[in-house]
C-alpha cells in the first residue's frame, strides 16, 4: 500500500514535492519513504541514525530530521483529514502486521491515532472545541497510549516510542515524576535523544495545565541532565523553543528564564556548536532582555549572516526593531 496511489483525491496538495526546501535532506528523505510506502527505507534510516554519533555540526540529533519529516506526512493537510488519517492508520496498521519486532511500526501507527485524536480536538483554546468532539479526542488518546504499553517490549526498544508518550502526555496531565520516568527510559535506549526533552516541554507549558516554576524547574534539571554534551546548553535551547510556543516576544517578563544564565549557555552551545541559526537567535534573545553589549557584539559576530527566520514571530520587524534600538546612542 502507497499513500501516492490512495490519497491523491483527498490532499489539497497532489504529492510531496521533491523540490520542496527543507531544512535537511534528511527530512525529504523520510518524507519521500513515507509517501512511497516504502517501510524498508523508513526502517533503515530509523536504524542508522538512532546510533551514536548521529549530531549535525550545530548540536543537533539528525533524526529529529527524520522524525519532522515523519510527522509531515502525518500532518499533511487534507481535503478530507478523516479519510487521510483513516487511510493512514490501515497502512501504518498493515506495517505493524508485516513486521511485528520493528518499534518503528508500532510507533507510527501510534502516532497516527495521537494525530487523529487532535484532528477532532483541533489546536486552539478549550471554548472551541466541539462538545462532540472531546469523546473521540479522549478515546483515540486512549488508544494510543494502550497500544504502545501493550506493545512496549517492542515499541519502547526505540526511544521513539518514549518520544509518541510523550506527545501524549500535554493533553493527558501526567506529572512531573511520570515525564522524567519516560524521559530517562527513552534515554537508556537512546542516550543521545534530546528530541525527548523538547517534546516533554510542551507538556508543562502553561497554556497545557503547567506553569512557570514548573517549567523553570524542568529546564533546570534538563540543562543538568545534558551538562557533559552541551554544557549548559539545553537550558536556552529549552527557553527559546518556549519562546516559540508560549512567550513570544514577553519571555523576560511573563516567564522564570534568567538571563545571564541563559547568556552561558548560548555561548557553552556556540563554543561546541557553532551555528549562525544559533547566533541570531542570541542576538534576538539579548534584545528581548534589553542587553544592548551583547546584541551590538551578536549582530558584529554575525556581519551579513543575520537571518529574520531566527527572530521570533513577525520575525522581520522584530529584527528591524531591534537593529534600530542597537543603533540608538
């Protein structure tokens, strides 16, 4: 089974472009294997990079690659999301009935009923979900979350498996001590995932049921937790991807984060992983914290390698914005 020969009608987009721009061939790579039906190379890929040594020259696991490229297709917009995710959970089904001992195949049939359960629930405010709609939200997350415990001496073998939980998990309330059990369990399969710690932060956002000092403390003991590989790191790597999610703009005023700690850490990670994506990030974060020294001495470092994709939302003005207070005497 192909999704290209059974979904085409139901897309608002034919077929994946081969042409599309991403991030990392690798993305193109599990996309174009997905769509195809083609589980071997899924199955390869998944193996490879799930071994050690797997880190692109900015600190980044390149199968986060992989599995953005998985999600893709999960999350392909459709004329009719019913049908595309119906037609979605027979072939992901099939491949668990093909190859019982592959973790890969249980987890994404997992993640399919997980996407399935959110196409009902929708991704806004709890006043706008249909009355209706909570039932099958509850029910699909009930299913996947049975499926991976009835399956876990296979499907938890990968950590991503640990990964699906925890996608599970912002909408369910798990607490802090059951996030850290799966985090910590994924990482004894995998130790270099830290894929994990970005998908459990959601869960303890404010806006899914945590808060501020929760979320401090998470990153915190993150940051600890990935100390030997990214010196302090995680902890603005954690912060700016709460930015992205919650924040915004208000991160220094809305939130826990510290700035001089969150200063460190941006260099740790640069003095380890130099990245011009990383760096404007930097800049805009001194900006947000109203350093003007670091983000005059950012902006030199970065001379025409200011990029706005790095630069929160409306992510043009917020650099024009804070160029012109740079320049400001």
């Amino acid at each position: 089974m192909k999704l290209h020969h059974i979904l085409p009608a139901l897309l608002l987009c034919a077929a994946v472009p081969a042409s599309a721009a991403y991030d990392s061939p690798l993305r193109e790579q599990a996309i174009q294997a997905f769509w195809w039906g083609d589980f071997a190379a899924l199955e390869q890929q998944n193996a490879v990079l799930r071994q050690p040594g797997h880190i692109s020259s900015d600190g980044t696991q390149e199968i986060e690659w992989f599995r953005i490229g998985v999600d893709k297709v999960i999350h392909q917009e459709a004329k009719d999301q019913e049908a595309y995710l119906q037609e979605l959970e027979k072939l992901t089904l099939q491949w668990t009935k093909e190859h019982p001992q592959s973790a890969l195949a249980h987890v994404l049939y997992a993640k399919v009923l997980v996407a399935h359960a959110w196409a009902y629930r929708g991704g806004g405010f709890v006043k706008d979900v249909p009355p209706a709609a909570w039932k099958d939200f509850e029910t699909y997350l009930q299913r996947a979350t049975q499926y991976l415990l009835d399956h876990g001496e296979v499907a938890l073998s990968d950590s991503y498996g640990h990964d699906a939980l925890l996608t599970i998990a912002k909408a369910t309330s798990w607490d802090d001590k059951q996030l850290w059990d799966i985090i910590n369990d994924g990482l004894k399969r995998n130790p270099e995932d830290a894929s994990l710690y970005f998908t459990a932060l959601t869960a303890v956002l404010p806006k899914w049921g945590g808060d501020v000092r929760r979320l401090d403390k998470f990153i915190r003991k993150a940051a600890e937790q990935t100390k030997a590989q990214f010196g302090t790191g995680m902890y603005s790597r954690l912060y700016s991807l709460a930015a992205e999610q919650e924040f915004g703009h208000a991160l220094f005023q809305t939130s826990h984060v510290d700035w001089p700690t969150m200063k460190q850490s941006y260099e740790d990670m640069l003095a380890r992983y130099p990245s011009d994506g990383r760096r404007n990030r930097y800049a805009y974060m001194a900006c947000l914290a109203k350093d003007k020294p670091t983000l005059l001495t950012q902006l030199d470092l970065l001379g025409d390698k200011v990029a706005p994709d790095s630069w929160g939302a409306n992510p043009q003005r917020s650099l024009e914005g804070c160029q012109r207070w740079a320049r400001e005497g």
